[in-house]
C-alpha cells in the first residue's frame, strides 16, 4: 500500500485536464489495450456484451473487476430528479440483460489507437418501462415502486476518452467523460465513475493528499470527500480512484464513496448538480491500480 501511495502522489500533482477528441470509427465493442507495468502487463478489455463498457482490468494475474451481470463492470451513469434506480441511464446496460449477451445501452462508435480509447454510447435505462422497482422504492425522495422512464433506451449520450497508462505512470487509467444531458431536470447526480471489484478487495481506505497518508474507512456504505482506494487484505493489489472537482461545494463531506454486496464490493465518485440544463457535463476521473 505504500509503494501504492509513493506511485500515485506526484501523479496528483502533476495531472492536467487534456481536450476531449472525439475520434470514433465503427462499433465493434470488443478491444483490448494492453500495456507494461511494474514488471508485468497491465490489461484493459471492453466488450460488445457491454456496450464498451471496462469489463476487464487485469495486471500480475489479479482480476480488479466483476463483471458478472450488467449493472457491474467499470462504468458510468446518471440518476435524474432523485428517481434513483426508476430514472437511471447506464452505460453498460440494464438490469434485464442480467448475464446475457446483449446490452440495452447502444454502442454507437468506439475507436483505439496505441494506448487510448473513444467511444461514444447512448445509454439504456436501468429498468425497463413499467418495472418494478422493489424491495426498493425510486430514491431518497419518493414512495414509488417502478421505473418512471417509458422507453428502454435514453437520449443521454457518454463520449469516453480513455487512457491506459500515462507517462511516468503506468498504473493510471485517465478517463475524460462527458455526459450530454438532452433535457433540463430539477436534479442530477452523476456516478461519473464505478468499479464493482471482486471481493478479495475487503479492505477500504481514504487518501489525504496533504497528508499523504490512508485511513481505513468507517461504515462503509457512506461517502467522504477523499480519494477512496479498496485493497486486498494483504495489501498485494489495490485500485483507487481520484478526481480534481471533488468534494464539490455544496457536498464538502461527500464524493467518494464504496459499499459492499453480496459476493462483490464497489467504489464510485459522484458529482451532484441541482437545476440541470440540457448540455453536456464533463468530468476527469483517474483509476489508479
């Protein structure tokens, strides 16, 4: 965890946001970047089944992600008006494809070149019209029980940009993302970022920049405003990830997130916005291995 610490601080310091290009040719999902890292190879893999969504990371023969059904992977998506999951488009599907083939979400161009990857993805809702929503109710704020969207797929488009190594730093994944939202909402938050992990990544930490040092975590299904990172119990494999708008303003306790299932864990950074516009919203996230 340490050597972990010492790779991942100067990269906080030195990291810049880049220009977004989206450069896409065809829509075959299934690629792989692979790349050298700390004396082994350092592998990332979308595929078709998951509409181009990070099903794959591997590096030292250690698996960083689950991809059992389609609401896992390394992916993205967005909550509108506090619906929860009855008004949630997701990039690598919905919750009908369960372990399928296919993806509700609509792969519409994806492109790599050397290390980096664009894509471009109209995202599918999580639930399908007219599905229930329990045991659980649509968020925080209502008493509904079943998907408020009435189509399968919505008009919300994710164009990623994704590095795979940087230089001088192997083990950071850059993904440029941007989220165009087609419509004003009175609300929206953002996963901009989540990795489902097997759940050999037991452990949980903050990271203090200022500080450079870890805490574990305590109560493990709230948020706090530092960079989280999950590992191993023995320390051997961690992934964290980090993102320079958080915490943001009017959520200065908030931000990163993780919690733990049944069978897999997970992180997340989260961005929330009140009085949405329709326009695009752009985020950077860095996954550091």
């Amino acid at each position: 965890m340490r050597g972990f610490l010492i790779l991942w601080f100067p990269f906080l310091l030195s990291t810049a946001g880049l220009l977004f290009s989206p450069i896409a040719e065809g829509a075959d999902g299934n690629r792989t970047i692979s790349v050298p890292m700390l004396g082994s190879t350092l592998t990332v893999q979308t595929r078709n089944r998951f509409a181009g969504a990070i099903s794959s990371i591997t590096w030292n023969g250690q698996s960083f992600i689950d991809s059992r059904d389609h609401g896992r992977e390394l992916q993205s998506d967005v909550v509108f008006d506090h619906y929860g999951v009855c008004y949630n488009p997701t990039e690598a599907g919905s919750q009908a494809n369960g372990a399928g083939d296919r993806s509700s979400s609509a792969l519409r161009a994806i492109r790599v070149r050397g290390n980096q990857l664009w894509s471009v993805t109209q995202l599918a809702f999580w639930l399908q019209p007219g599905q229930s929503s329990y045991p659980n109710v649509c968020g925080r704020l209502t008493d509904l029980h079943r998907a408020v969207n009435r189509a399968a797929l919505s008009r919300v488009i994710l164009h990623k940009h994704l590095t795979v190594g940087l230089p001088g730093f192997p083990n950071v994944l850059r993904e440029s993302l941007t989220f165009d939202v087609p419509a004003p909402y009175q609300s929206a938050t953002f996963e901009v970022l989540t990795g489902y992990m097997p759940p050999a990544f037991s452990e949980v930490f903050a990271f203090h920049p200022r500080s450079l040092r870890w805490i574990a975590v305590q109560g493990r299904r709230s948020e706090q405003p530092y960079p989280v990172i999950r590992s191993t119990a023995d320390h051997r494999y961690a992934m964290g990830i980090y993102t320079p708008g958080l915490p943001q303003v009017g959520w200065p306790h908030a931000g990163y997130g993780s919690r733990d299932f049944p069978g897999v864990v997970k992180w997340n950074c989260v961005y929330r916005y009140r009085s949405v516009a329709a326009r695009p919203y752009h985020f950077l996230a860095f996954s550091v291995i």
